[in-house]
C-alpha cells in the first residue's frame, strides 16, 4: 500500500515528520531538512502539540548533522527532562487511583496513557499524554465516583445532569493529574460501540513502573486507536507513531484476528485510512498479512488527504467540521441512510456543544 514518501507542510513539520520516519532513509531525511531555514521556536511550539517530545529529542540528539543548534538541543532536553517528571508523578497518581479502585472491588482498565506507551515503546517515559483515562463500567460508576472523592479529587464537571455533550466520561483532578473516568469508549457517532463487558475479557495486566494495572488486549488497543484517531482526523503525529509501532510488533496471528475484529466492528475503512498514514507520513512498513488488506482506491485516497491536510494546518484535534465530518462518512461502513444519520447526530452534537 505504500507510496513513495512525501514530505509534508512547510519546514518545521518536515523536520519532525523526518525525526518519526520509521524507514532507512531517516538520517538523510533530517540532515535535508535541517539545511533549510527553520524557525527553531516555532518547531518546539510544534512538537509540543503533536506530542513527540520525546521521540524529536532522542533523533536529533542522535543526528549527525552540525545545522541543529547546541542552545536548541539544551532547550529539548530541559523540556524532556520536565515532562519525564511530570509523567512519573502521574505514573503515581494512576496507581493510587487503579489501587483504590481495586480495594473496592471495583475492575478498572487504564486506557491509553502509560500502558499505551510501554506496549508501542517499552517503558512509560516516552510519551507525553495531557490525562489519564480510566474505564470502570457503567454501574460501578457511582462507587467509583465515590472512590476517587475519597482520595481527594474534585470533580471538575459537578453540573452532570446538565452537561449534555459529556456522555463518555466524567472528569476529575487529582495529584497532578486530570482524570477522565470513562464508563463508554465509542463516541456517539460511530454506528458500532465496542462493548465494555468485552473489553474487560479480554483485558490484560501490564507492569507500569513495577504495578501491575488492567489495560486493553492487544487487538483491543488498535481498535480504540482507530475509533480514538479516526474521531480526531488524526490530526496529532503521536496517535500515527504509536499506531504503527503497536501493529508492527504483531505476530501475523494476532494481526489475522485484529483485521477480523476491524471488519466485524465497522473499523475496516478506518484500517486502511491509519496505516496508510503511517506508510505514507511516517515510512512504516507491515508484514504482507496487513499488506494485503490495504488498498489505495478513491475512497482511501480522498480521507487520508483530508488528514494529511489537517496535520499540516495546525488543527490539533480540532479539524474543521466540513473536514471532519466528511472523513468520517468516508471512513465509516454506513448506507446513505446511515450517512444522513451520522450527519444529523453530528449536527445536534455540535448545537450542544456551541450552546454550552
């Protein structure tokens, strides 16, 4: 499915999308980009927001080009170095919380966040991530509530009742960190929710920091980055770069079942649109049991130009809602009756949300 890659936006965002490239030709990409004129500050606002910290810093440190300069290098490990600190105190505060949890008696999954990140690289420092998602089930929600209070967080959407765009999750601060207590995983518009009862089956226990936490399977984790990047436009690098690494560790049974499962839950067109993305933006490549199932046709085409086109304008999760409405019918397995639907219910959601 892989094209030849093509470097992206204008040169801050060449020089990040060569950092992340994940084929042979990475070193020569960052010594190209890095000849042309770079607004250094602006590129460090850029990483920020794309959430590679992380990954910029360890490839430009590795570089062998003599165009990076040392005050620019000091700055990124002064930023690494914070944001390494500020992930480890919410390392704590998600094993106080999954704790509590489980001195309830109440199951919990750690969504994304560090278990995300130990299973696409190894150890939980390596992304930045702004929360920490927690899934209980919906009638345990009330006694979780409860939990969380008890600790000491404070609910930061108290008027519930009221707050009709929330239907996902409740939010809380605690420690340093902001929680999103999620009793659902599927936003409203995607026509097949994953099913919580499911999930925690097929759920695993993954060491963070030396404590074992609840998180998604494996084939479970790529579906909720589907539903997650396909409802952001992809907009974010870190969402491709963690996509491409988690399905690249796949043995080809589990990347069987995984495609399966995509068809299955309304997930295929969103399969193709992602790991086009990350052959086309990041030079991933996958073993032919992917391969085979990804194809360039119009369709494909059309939504990953529309997410290409959102990545370069800046918009971090914030597509436009021409943009972001038209790639989810192209990414979505809907009739046109299920189009109008789709468009509708986006339509009401969008009133809400401008109302409150």
């Amino acid at each position: 499915m892989s094209d030849p890659i093509k470097m992206i936006g204008d040169a801050e965002l060449q020089l990040i999308q060569a950092t992340l490239r994940m084929d042979t030709d990475g070193e020569t990409a960052i010594n190209t980009a890095t000849r042309n004129p770079l607004d250094w500050i602006k590129l460090l606002n850029m990483t920020k927001r794309h959430g590679v910290i992380f990954q910029v810093h360890r490839r430009l440190s590795e570089t062998t080009t003599d165009f990076i300069p040392a005050r620019i290098l000091n700055v990124f490990e002064s930023l690494k170095l914070s944001y390494e600190l500020h992930v480890f105190q919410m390392i704590c505060d998600l094993v106080k919380v999954m704790r509590a949890l489980e001195d309830a008696e109440i199951p919990a999954i750690s969504m994304k966040g560090p278990a995300l990140t130990i299973m696409a690289y190894g150890k939980p420092a390596m992304r930045f991530y702004g929360d920490l998602d927690i899934l209980v089930k919906e009638s345990d929600l009330p006694a979780a509530t409860q939990v969380l209070l008890k600790l000491g967080a404070s609910r930061t959407n108290p008027d519930k009742e009221n707050d009709m765009v929330n239907t996902l999750h409740d939010n809380f601060d605690f420690g340093v960190s902001h929680i999103e207590l999620h009793w659902k995983v599927t936003t409203p518009e995607f026509p097949k929710a994953m099913a919580v009862d499911e999930l925690f089956a097929h759920s695993q226990m993954i060491s963070i920091d030396g404590q074992y936490v609840r998180t998604f399977s494996d084939e479970d984790t790529i579906l909720h980055l589907l539903h997650h990047g396909t409802h952001h436009c992809w907009s974010t690098l870190r969402h491709l770069t963690v996509l491409a690494l988690v399905l690249r560790k796949f043995d080809a049974k589990t990347l069987q079942s995984t495609i399966s499962s995509a068809r299955s839950q309304g997930l295929y067109y969103p399969l193709q649109v992602g790991v086009g993305l990350t052959c086309d933006i990041l030079g991933a490549s996958y073993p032919d049991e992917l391969n085979k199932h990804l194809k360039r046709n119009l369709r494909t085409r059309w939504a990953i130009n529309i997410a290409k086109s959102v990545i370069i304008s800046g918009q971090i999760g914030r597509p436009s809602f021409f943009e972001q409405t038209i790639f989810d019918i192209l990414t979505a397995d809907m009739n046109l009756f299920a189009a109008i639907r789709f468009i509708a219910i986006r339509l009401l959601y969008r009133k809400q949300r401008d109302e409150h």
